[in-house]
C-alpha cells in the first residue's frame, strides 16, 4: 500500500477524486519533462481534516499559510478540506505571479481561453476562493515577514526551495506556531531539492518538531509533515 494511501485510511480523510480530478486539469495538468504528478493535494486535504478534526474546540477559525501558490492548486484542496470540516479559516498564499493579470499558464484552459488570469482560471471555484483565499503577490522574503498573524495553525511551504528560503520561512513560521501545529513541506528530494532536504534533515535534528515522511513511489516529490512538539 502507498504511502499516500495509507495516510487516507490512517486519519480517515480522502479527498473526492472527480473534485480533484477536475481542479488538476484545470491546475495541474501541464507540460513539462518530468512526470506529472498532483498528489500533494491528496496530502494537504487529508493531513489538514486530521487536524482539524482533533484541534481544541474552542478555536473556531483557523490560519493557514502558503508560500508558491502557483494556479492555485494546493490553496483549493486545502479551502476544500475547510469546507468539508465545516470550519473557518484564513489561506494566505504568496507567489510572484500576479493574480489578477492575464496570462498563459501551461495548462488545459490555455487551448480553451487563451490568456487569462489566475481569478479567472479559479472561477470553477470562486466559491472556495471567496471564503477562504487571500492572494499576496510578491517575494517570500519581502511580503512573509508583513503579513501580520498571531498564530499560523497550518503551513505549506512550496515556494523557494534553497536551503536558505526554507529555513527563512521555517523561522518565521514556527514562532507563530503552538503544540500540534503542521507545516507541511513538498518536493523533498536529494537529487532534485537538496536545499529542501538539507533544511528538513536541520529541522529534524535542531527543532521541536516531530517529522515524518510520506513516500510518493510515482514521483521524485516526497512530502515531509512536520507537528510541533512544543510550544
């Protein structure tokens, strides 16, 4: 059994599969050498409706933070995991690409539409959006450090993948975490993304933070979830 797999049938969250299928054609389905792969959705949406299922009953709306929002993708699974846990929360999303500029996206909607821009690309969706997404545009490193949150519940980080940047988002991200709060990180891989696997192998070892791995067999992307262990 995958990794993947597992993880689903442990916390007892699957994400639909024709919902996601839809959003990776729209998002995910693009061209590119390596082998296509969007099951870091499938991680994002499980993992965050494990947390919020065991989360402290008194909190009734949680943070997330991403930093790579790219088409969207991942910002959607995790909107959608919120709306199925019928819970409250804020996805604050950086990326460089502009959210309102037309442009083409090296995906399926770019043979039916032409340019357009990611709102656009979203609209499927815009229910989602308006709910639970708050689009920043900019450098990690510039706008990170001004977007102003007492407390970071939950965090995928899939921006920059030097060693650098990880540790740079890591830092700021974890200071405004408690016991029980997730970052999750992507594209673990020493070959590909040294900078990333050097900075979660630090993690490991320097910060209070339990890790664990989950082994994607179809693709060189692992995915690392990392739990406070203390505040």
């Amino acid at each position: 059994i995958e990794d993947i797999d597992l993880l689903e049938k442990t916390t007892g969250y699957k994400v639909d599969s024709e919902w996601l299928k839809l959003l990776a054609y729209n998002t995910q389905i693009v061209i590119k050498k390596s082998k296509l792969n969007y099951a870091h959705g499938r991680v994002l949406y499980s993992v965050l409706s494990d947390y919020l299922s065991n989360i402290d009953h008194k909190i009734k709306k949680i943070n997330i933070l991403e930093t790579g929002t790219a088409r969207g993708f991942s910002a959607l699974c995790m909107a959608k995991a919120l709306a199925d846990s019928r819970f409250e929360g804020s996805i604050c999303t950086i990326d460089v690409l502009p959210h309102f500029q037309k442009m083409y996206w090296n995906c399926g909607p770019d043979h039916i539409n032409g340019e357009q821009s990611r709102q656009n690309l979203l609209s499927e969706w815009s229910e989602l959006v308006e709910r639970y997404v708050i689009f920043f545009q900019g450098y990690t490193r510039h706008v990170l450090p001004k977007i102003a949150l007492q407390r970071v519940h939950f965090a995928f980080l899939d921006g920059a993948h030097t060693y650098e940047d990880v540790l740079f988002e890591f830092n700021i991200i974890s200071k405004l975490q408690n016991k029980g709060d997730i970052i999750v990180f992507d594209d673990y891989n020493e070959i590909k993304f040294p900078g990333v696997v050097e900075a979660v192998n630090y993690i490991q070892n320097e910060k209070n933070y339990d890790i664990s791995f989950i082994h994607n067999k179809n693709s060189l992307r692992d995915y690392v979830i990392a739990k406070k262990i203390s505040k």
